[in-house]
C-alpha cells in the first residue's frame, strides 16, 4: 500500500516534510489553496521552493488538494479569483509532479438544495478547468462531501452519494476526470462505503482517510477513536479497496497538533496506515 500524508502548504512545510521522510512516508500530498501561494502571481516561485524541499527530503507528491469555495458558497456564484487559482493549481500540480488534484464539486443551495442544477454547475465548472488539466497532464478528482450539518440530512451537498459522482465523472469519458473518495466524509453521511467503493470501482483514483464520531467532519487519526462512539470500521473497508484493485496512495488528511507533539503524531499516522494495511491483507 502507498502511505501518503496530506500538507498544507503555509503550515510548518520544512519541518512537516522532514518528519514525513523521518517516519517512513515517501509519499505526501500538498494542499494547494489552504495559504495564499496559489493566489499569487509569483505562484511558480514558490512551487519551486516546494519541489526543491521535497527532493533534499526524498519525498514524492503524486496528489494535490485543489482550492475550493466555501461549502455554503452556491455554485451560482464564481469569483474570478478562485477560478483563477484552480486553473494555477493544475499547473502547479504538474510542477510538483503530482498525477492528481482532489475537487470539491459545488452546491445550488440558494433556494434549498437543488440536485439538477449542482450537477449542471459542476459540469460547467469541470468543462472550463478540463483544458488545463489535459494540457498539463493532472487528473481532476471529484470529491465526495460531507453531510452538513450532520444530523439535519436535508442539508446536503452535491457528491453527498457516490451515484452523482459516477454520472459526473462518466459525462465527460475523459480519463483525466476521476474520483476522490474521502473516507471521513462518507462517514459523517452514514454511507455503506464498502457498496460505494464496489460501485465506484477504478473511477477511484486517491483518496483522503481519516475518521470521526458522525457528528462532524473531526478529520482525526484512523483507529484512534472509540468504535463505541461510531467510529469508521476499517477492517471491511480497506477489504474492498484492495479488491477493487485500486493503486493510487493511501493519503491522510488531517488535522495537526501543536508543533511539541507533531514528529511523533507524524510517526503515529504512518503506524496508523500501517494497521490499515494489514486489515486490506487479512
């Protein structure tokens, strides 16, 4: 299994990295959109710098996280600003070498969650980034969301299911349009991810694992929470990921402690995928 860890790219970066490659990881994701660098029109410059970095850590990264609206932004709304720092994001994805760039597809919630209309604007949306895409070889993968808030599930977003991924992703036939699969997501919508994942099957191209107790989008350490509480069951899950055949990395999102205690989270996280491993073995 490739082990993976998601980094945001204004947060700690150096040190991140070094304990990275001092845990085992030689894979990380880098999360474009979570500073201001994508934004900027010098943005090149400083994915330079991260390359660099990634070498004296002999690190690779073969996925990124794109920028994104706010989840309560309707779709029928665009800024130029952030569709222009999507389009830099393929671009710099492509500079750090990464084969993927994680989506999140947009909402109409105005005038109360409309289905037709979400897919109608991530299609438009995916048609205006798809170009760039191709031209600089990254895959865009769709991102199944979160049930917001989580015990109201009236109030969904678009890729709250996998069956509007797989139409989304199957409208185009492009094979730079994929899927995302965040495990943590799912969760919090009471998703039978062993069903999704068969359904999804390789339309799945990375993933974002972390977990939480159903009552929020807590993006914690796998295997760490009580199951009493709700918590993710792996065993199962991993099961189906191996058996669909999927090779992309196993990539972690989560969220960091304070620096005294963050070499040995980042150890943790690596041990954590690790007995992730051993149950898709089992």
């Amino acid at each position: 299994m490739r082990k993976s860890i998601q980094i945001r790219e204004e947060e700690n970066l150096e040190l991140m990295l070094a304990y990275a490659q001092k845990a085992g990881f030689r894979e990380v994701a880098i999360s474009l959109g979570s500073g201001d660098l994508i934004f900027r029109d010098d943005f090149e410059d400083g994915i330079a710098k991260i390359s660099e970095l990634l070498k004296q850590h002999n690190l690779v990264c073969r996925q990124t996280h794109m920028p994104c609206y706010h989840l309560l932004v309707s779709s029928e709304e665009t800024e130029e600003k952030v569709e222009n720092a999507i389009k830099n994001s393929l671009k710099a994805s492509a500079l750090l070498g990464a084969e993927w760039a994680a989506f999140h597809p947009r909402s109409a919630v105005n005038a109360g969650y409309n289905l037709k209309k979400s897919f109608e604007a991530n299609k438009r949306d995916l048609e205006s980034y798809l170009p760039y895409a191709e031209k600089y070889g990254v895959g865009i993968a769709v991102e199944n969301m979160p049930l917001y808030p989580y015990q109201n599930p009236q109030w969904r977003f678009f890729g709250g299911g996998w069956e509007e991924l797989i139409d989304l992703c199957d409208s185009f036939g492009s094979d730079k349009i994929g899927i995302c699969w965040d495990f943590g997501h799912a969760h919090t919508a009471a998703l039978d991810q062993c069903e999704a994942l068969q359904a999804i099957g390789d339309r799945l191209k990375i993933t974002h694992v972390h977990d939480n107790y159903r009552n929020g989008d807590h993006h914690q350490l796998p295997l760490l929470a009580s199951t009493e509480w709700g918590s993710i069951d792996w065993a199962p899950i991993m099961k189906t990921v191996k058996n669909i055949g999927y090779k992309g990395p196993m990539t972690l999102e989560l969220i960091f402690p304070p620096l005294p205690m963050l070499e040995s989270f980042v150890k943790c996280c690596h041990d954590s995928l690790t007995c992730l491993e051993e149950f898709a073995e089992k």
